[in-house]
C-alpha cells in the first residue's frame, strides 16, 4: 500500500489523498474491532456494515479519480473484464464467498462475523492486487495457527477452546497491505 501511495501522489493527488482516508478508516476500524471482539468475541454490524460503503466509497472514487485524470499509475484502477474498480468488488465478493463456504463447512469454527468482515478486506486488498488478497488471506490463518499453539503449548488453551479470528483476519490484511509490494 506504501508503494501505491507513493505513485499515487506522483500521479494523481486526489486519488492518494482518497486511498489515504480508506487507510486511515481502515486503521480506526481495526482497533475498534479487534478489542470488541477479543472482548465479546463478536464483530458488530454497526461497524462492519458502514465499512463496506467507505472502503467502497473512497477506494472506488480513488480508482476513478486515476482514470479521469490519465495518470500513469500501474493498474491502481484496478479494472477487472474493462470495468474500473472491478477488482475491488471482486476481491470483496470472492474474500467473502471464501469464508462463507468455511462457516457452511464447519459452522462452530467460525463466526458469520468473520464471513462479513472479510468483504470489507476483500474490497481493500482486491485494490491493491489478488496477491494481496492471498496473502492476506493466508497471513490470517497464519496468524491464528501460531496464536492457538502457543495457547497449547502453554496450556491455556484446548482444541476446544474459542478464539475470536477477527483480529487475526484484520492483521493479516494489515500485514499483506504494509508488507507485500504494490504489483
């Protein structure tokens, strides 16, 4: 995301500025989700659902601002089949359709929470690439994996026990927008 930001603001100012507030909306969204739901282990809809029309919003709005003004920002319009944008609502639809066939699979071992947080990050990495989506993706079960053995290996936790996967989700995004380049 770095990266992006940086050939925006060459490119296109507007844009940079509208990728800037989704990040910084971003931010703000993963604090306040996370301690929620290590808390309450619950991932509510009056903060997940108004996310999908922010990111929509300014990541869409960033993606047309690159096409109006012609700046030569490689593929940060992220056209999917001619349609600008479209790779941000696919990543969306296809993040969400994702963990919407893991909770019909095995319902206990995730929250419906979790399967509509994951359009949100699907709409956010899907800006940035479909690499970005994988990794994302697989930063989460990563991070979560690690997390549950340390709870076994320190007996704090069981195969039983619960764990809120939203804030492995949300660093795993983070990590895939910080870390992984612009492509």
């Amino acid at each position: 995301m770095i990266g992006r930001l940086g050939d925006l603001w060459q490119g296109t100012p507007l844009a940079f500025w509208l990728v800037l507030a989704a990040c910084l909306y971003f931010a703000v969204m993963a604090v306040r989700l996370t301690v929620i739901d290590v808390r309450h282990h619950l991932l509510p809809n009056r903060i997940v659902f108004p996310s999908y029309a922010v990111a929509g919003v300014l990541l869409l709005a960033a993606a047309s601002a690159v096409l109006l003004t012609g700046a030569d920002v490689p593929d940060a319009v992220a056209g999917l089949f001619g349609v600008p944008g479209g790779r941000i609502l696919a990543g969306g639809a296809a993040l969400w359709l994702f963990y919407f066939v893991l909770r019909l699979a095995y319902p206990p071992g995730m929250g419906f929470g979790d399967v509509k947080l994951a359009g949100v990050l699907g709409m956010y990495l899907g800006y940035l690439g479909w690499g970005h989506v994988f990794a994302g993706t697989f930063g989460a079960f990563l991070l979560g994996g690690l997390w549950s053995l340390g709870l076994l290996a320190s007996r704090r936790g069981t195969l039983r026990s619960n764990i809120p996967f939203g804030p492995f989700m949300l660093a795993g995004a983070a990590v895939a927008m910080v870390l992984v380049p612009a492509g």
